[in-house]
C-alpha cells in the first residue's frame, strides 16, 4: 500500500470524523432537553399483567388453563365438546372436484 492510497483514505476517515463530532455536538442539547423534560399526560402505569377479558369462551377456557384454574384434561373435553357442537352447527363443506366454490 503506498502513500498514494494512505492519503485518501485519512483524509476520508477525518472527515468522517469531523462530521461525527458535528453532528453530535448539534445533536446534545436536543437530547438533554428531552432527558429533562417532564411527559405531558397523566400516563398512569399499567400492570404489566393486564390484559382484555376474553370475548369467547375459547379465549375464556385458555386464560383459565394459563392461570391454572382448569387442569389440562379439563380444558381438552371442553374444547372437544365445542368443538363437536361448531361442527353440527356449521358443518364444513368440501368443494366438489373442480369446483371453486365460488357463486357464479
């Protein structure tokens, strides 16, 4: 690597230096009034626990199983049950072959 090179490239890292240093010595007092500044809203904490209540009962029974307030089993045969109950309700329909389904 000669001198031809080495001149350059200094002279490219110095200025990128430079500016760097501009940049942050422009940039530091914008980042201490903002360190020091007080939040405009009345923002009161929340639990980081809190969470919506569940609006179906599959959400219900998932929050009773993760809190523990139903065993594993339990949570199975009610879900088997619903389960059972969805599929008499709204039976799923295969397509015939070739069909998209969809209305023409």
């Amino acid at each position: 690597m000669g001198s031809t090179e080495v001149i350059p490239m200094l002279s490219l890292v110095i200025v990128i230096l430079s500016l760097s240093a501009l940049a942050y010595f422009a940039a530091r007092p914008a980042f201490r009034a903002a360190k020091n500044r007080k939040p405009e809203v009345d923002a009161t904490p929340r639990s980081a626990t809190s969470v919506p209540e569940p609006t179906t009962l599959e959400g219900a029974l998932s929050g009773q199983l993760m809190r523990g307030e139903i065993s594993r089993s339990h949570y199975r045969s009610v879900m088997q049950r619903l389960a059972s109950r969805d599929d008499q309700e709204h039976p799923f329909v295969v397509p015939e072959a070739g069909d998209s389904g969809i209305a023409e």
